[in-house]
C-alpha cells in the first residue's frame, strides 16, 4: 500500500511494472489459510490437528462473542492514527493479541520489519533519497519528516542520496516476492549480490 499522500511522478512504467509484479506474486505466495468462527475454542481439541485436516498452512479461529469489540478496536485505531505505516503496524497487533482470536500456528513477533524502515527514513534529513537501482531502472523515494513523500526514476539533479541500492532485476523480485523482504534484502546484501552505499549518521536495517 502506498500512502495517497504519496506524489508519484515520472515513473519508469516498466520499473513500476516490474514492483507491482513482484508484489503481486508475494501476495499470492502468502501462506493458505482458513478461518473458523466459533462459540468457544474448547469445542476444537487438538488445533494444530485441525489446521492439518483442513490442509492449511495457517488456522485462524474467531470467537463471535468478541468480533464486535474488535471492530471498534480497529475503528479506533484508525481515528487516532494519520501515518499509514503506524495504521498498518497498530492494526495487525490488535488483531494478534486480541483474546477473540487465535492463530495457529502462533505468528512471529509483528511490526519489526516496518520499525526498522522507519528508523532508517527517521535518520534522513529532510529532503534526502533513498534510491534503488535495478538493473537498467532506478526508483527513489525523497524523504521529508521521515516519511516518503516523492517516488520517481528521475531524482533532481544533485539529489542527495542518503541511502542508494544496486542490483539486479531478479534480486529485486526475489526481496520483493519473499515473506520476509528486509530479511531477504539483508541476506543479499550480506552476501554481496545488492550493494549497498549509506551516508554518515544514517541508521542502516543491518
């Protein structure tokens, strides 16, 4: 998602293209799922016997009785919250701890990856980039406040970049298209297969 706030302008169609099918194909890689509402877990035994008979990766199970007060958690959530990153973080950890519902198996620890991406745009001044280049295609993002605000392939001339990115189309598809993107993009990094070049002060993922 990205925020409406957001300028996009003189993108590389094919670039853009390329991201939005790379996403795509994490998004259909995501781990099948069902989801059970019920009137009490007890019912159920074994759980994890459960998701396996329904042949599932993962078994979410939703009391009724406590579906209404996670609505209005939510709805809450999204009254007092204007960055959308936040939004999203805020929401998936309602949703995780609230005591009407259940995941099996239990979900690693959420919102660590986006924190890390906010520290790393909270560390650039204002006015700075982040850029990526991708084979034949570049992508930058101008950062103000510590959120995006600009993404385009054409950065003004003298732009300065507080973190740059170089590497290769299917290095880009595979960060992307992982159920992990900063683990994977730390992973090729540290293997050398996406360099890497952060200015002073600039708190890097790693």
């Amino acid at each position: 998602m990205i925020d409406p706030r957001v300028a996009i302008e003189d993108v590389d169609p094919d670039a853009f293209a390329r991201v939005n099918a790379a996403v795509s194909n994490r998004d259909r890689s995501q781990p099948t799922t069902a989801t059970v509402v019920h009137d009490g877990i007890e019912e159920f035994g074994d759980l994890d016997a459960l998701r396996r008979e329904r042949g599932v990766e993962q078994l979410v199970l939703l009391e009724r009785r406590g579906l209404d007060d996670l609505s209005a958690q939510l709805v809450e959530a999204a009254r007092q919250t204007d960055d959308q990153g936040e939004l999203l973080i805020k929401c998936r950890q309602i949703y995780v701890n609230h005591p009407a519902v259940t995941l099996v198996p239990c979900p690693s620890v959420t919102g660590q990856g986006w924190d890390r991406v906010r520290a790393l745009l909270g560390s650039i001044e204002d006015g700075q980039w982040v850029r990526a280049v991708v084979g034949e295609w570049e992508l930058a993002a101008e950062i103000h406040g510590g959120r995006i605000v600009r993404i385009t392939s054409k950065p003004p001339e003298g732009a300065v970049s507080a973190v740059s990115l170089a590497g290769s189309v299917d290095d880009l598809d595979a960060v992307l298209s992982a159920p992990n993107p900063i683990g994977e993009l730390l992973e090729r990094v540290g293997a050398g297969l996406v360099a890497v070049d952060v200015g002073e002060g600039i708190q890097w993922l790693g």
